[in-house]
C-alpha cells in the first residue's frame, strides 16, 4: 500500500514536470510569464507573481509544483 502511495505521488510530479517543460519554449528549464500566458491564458499575471518566489522572473520546477499543489496554477491536463 505505502509502495503504491510512492509511486502515485512520483508518477503525478513527473507529469506536472514534464508540462512545464512543455511550456518552457526556450528550453533554460525555467518558466517565464510569457511562456506560462501563452500555454495557460487563464493564470493571471498576479498570480505568477505569487507562484514566482524568488522574484526572478520566473518559474523553476519547485515554483511551479509549489503553485500546482497551492491551486494557484491549473493541474496538467493530457
């Protein structure tokens, strides 16, 4: 049972990483507002703000889960 909670919740962050890889167009492992905007055009720019915590400018693999999971930012869809 405990395997299998595991490997749900491994399974579930890989695919959310792989979409923001998705949406990273420039491929420097980060997502930009332009590039999330672009991918997500619901996501407001206030709310990318809160989701980018390190005020770079954008969004890095702990950012992005951070915000999925907070509800900030809309769950992958395949």
């Amino acid at each position: 049972m405990r395997n299998t909670m595991i490997i749900t919740a491994a399974l579930a962050a890989l695919g959310t990483a792989a979409l923001a890889q998705d949406m990273d167009a420039d491929g420097d492992g980060l997502v930009t507002w332009d590039e999330l905007s672009a991918a997500m055009p619901d996501v407001t720019e206030e709310t990318f703000t809160l989701a980018d915590t390190n005020v770079d400018g954008s969004l890095d693999a702990d950012e992005y889960q951070a915000a999925v999971d907070a509800g900030l930012i809309p769950a992958a869809t395949e």
